[in-house]
C-alpha cells in the first residue's frame, strides 16, 4: 500500500457510501491515488449523538430528499438502485468479513458485492444466505471466512476501527482522510477528496 | 420573471448558503435559467427536531467539519471567509428586508452584500448599523425600508414564507427547487439543480 493512499471509510448500511464505493475505484486510478478501504460502524458514533436509528428515520424530511436524492443518482450513474428493508440494515456481519477479505485480497470485490445486493438487489445484509452466497462468488471459503470473522481478535478490531474513526472526528459516511489528515464527507466531495490528494503530492 | 425560475431558498444565517448565493447568478445566466430568491428561516424547522441552535452547534464532529470544509470552499472561490461571531446569527431582520427588497428591485445586491458582510467580513448582521451600511451602500433610503420591514404585513409574508418552506419539505439550506417540484439540498448540488432545469425543458 504506497504512503499516499486516500483513506475511505464506510458503513455498509450507509446509502451514499453505494455510489462512492462504485465511484472510488475508476476515479483514484484516473488520478493515480491509490484507495484503503476503512469499514467501521457508524451506529456507536449514532448513539453518541443520542440517536437509535438513522437520522434519515428520525428527520421525515431529511428521510423523504435522501431517497429521492439516490434514486436520481443512481440514475445518472446507471446504478440500479432499491430502497432496503429495513432501513438501515444491520452491518455488523458484513463488516467483520469485510476486515478479514482486506487481508486476504478479496475484500475489495467483497465491499463492492455488499454494496450492490443491499442498494441494487435489495438484499438484506444481515442474512447470513445473502452473505455466504456473495463469498461463494468470490471463490472465499465461507464458512472458514465467517469464523474468521466471529474471532474475538477481529471484534476487537472492528470496535478499534470504530474507534479510530470517531478519534478523527467522523460523523457520517462516506467519510475520505487524505495523507495529511483532511476530512472530506459525502459522496459528493469525493473529486475535491482526490484533488487534495494530488495537489499536496 | 420567466415561469422556468429555479427556487433559491436561503437562510442569511446558513453558512453554505453564502458560497451558494455567489455562485448562483453567473451559473444560471450561463445555463440560461432564471432564479426566484426565497428567503427564509431555519429556526422554526429546526425547532421542530428539538433543535434550539444550528445542528453545527450541537454535533461538534459535524461543526468542526463544516468550518474547515467553508474554509477549503471558500478558498477554492476565492472568497473570503470569516467565521462569524456569534453563529447563527439571528437573520430575522435582513430576511424582512430581504422581501421589501426583492420586491423593490434591490433585493439581489443586498442579499449579496449580506452574506459578503457576515461571512466574508465578519460582521454582525443582526446589528442595525450594519444593515443600515448595506442599504446606504445601495443607494436604498434605510429608513423607509426598514419601516416596511417591520410592517405586520411583511412579517407575516415571511412566516408565510418559512411555512411555505417547511410544506415543501424543506429541511435545511441552501436549497433549490425546480419549476417540476424537484428539491436539491446543498451548496454542491446547485450544477445538479440547474442541469435538472435545462434538461426538462
């Protein structure tokens, strides 16, 4: 992983974090920025904040333009685009796997596959057959990787990730931290993320 | 005013509103559309989430971003940018004036120079000399205005206004809504709004 990698930080059941995660990818390339993918929950950071639910449950308005705000960008995106439910899905399981695939090279594709079930198939993440059969694509062992993912130590690391997450000062996904430290949140300050990043080279 | 016109709906406290009100007019006249601007206030719809203050007040990660985030943008435009003191400021007199304003010909040089004067000098705006200032400056009898200003009648087009607001779904500022009903949130979604009017045309 070179020194300069924008960090990405998501949470699978964020619905701005679908169109980053396929954005990211082409867009750090045509750039040459290489890309670290940074799974974490959001919810703890949620509670803090005194909300059990996504803002976009608790704030109707909010609610009602976020919707209509993804289905117009997935339009252009041509992303097909399905509203969850239950929304926000539990990402727990799928984050844990995904810590365990960024060490074995397939959490990339895994992240992305996660993504495109929940937001474009309208999969729910928190079942276990959707899970496994997106391993079983991949070619992963899923049950050896769901183990693996269970473990104590990787847990642990999930609630550190969380942790170092809310330390820098994230509130929401998707959240880029470039090289020296800026925060850019939203879907739509990917570009200006990436810009940073070359411009300080 | 051509039925096509793209909503501007502002709040004279609303940090991004500011880049937004100096980005809109050369962008519309370059995508030809015309922009109605719609003054109004965030405090009641905030007060309906339990919010007494700016969301950037209560939710410190967010609040530490947003300025950081104004001060990129703002560089980026070549704008100057001052943090105001206190934040939010109370609007409630330049949005009065603001209605008299547009419809006396001078609203869109004074909504300007409101934003300039809070967000690009860090002056008070909720100070009389301040206003007073702007309205000299535009040639416009301070007095006079004002006294409109502060007429029932004004004061009640503004509630009207803010209902209005608030029966669009609106939730937060700045935000444009197209001629069909479309709303777009954001400073970074005005090139979105005006792609969305030239388009259905």
């Amino acid at each position: 992983m070179p020194a300069a990698a924008l960090d990405f930080w998501f949470d699978f059941a964020s619905t701005y974090s679908y169109p980053a995660m396929i954005r990211i990818r082409p867009l750090a390339a045509a750039n040459g920025v290489a890309v670290r993918l940074r799974p974490f929950l959001l919810g703890p950071i949620f509670k803090a904040h005194g909300w059990d639910t996504s803002p976009f449950n608790l704030y109707e308005a909010k609610g009602r333009y976020m919707w209509r705000d993804m289905e117009r960008l997935c339009a252009e995106l041509g992303l097909p685009f399905r509203r969850p439910e239950p929304f926000p899905q539990n990402s727990l399981t799928a984050a844990r796997l995904a810590l365990i695939g960024l060490d074995e090279g397939w959490g990339d594709a895994f992240c992305e596959a996660v993504f495109r079930a929940e937001f474009g198939e309208g999969r729910r993440i928190d079942d276990a057959a959707t899970l496994a059969s997106i391993l079983t694509g991949l070619k992963v062992d899923g049950g050896r990787a769901l183990a693996s993912a269970q473990s104590d130590a990787n847990k642990a690391r999930l609630r550190a990730q969380t942790d170092e997450a809310r330390r820098l000062g994230l509130f929401g996904a998707p959240s880029f931290i470039t090289p020296d430290g800026e925060l850019f949140w939203g879907n739509d300050r990917l570009e200006a993320a990436l810009t940073w990043v070359k411009r300080k080279r």
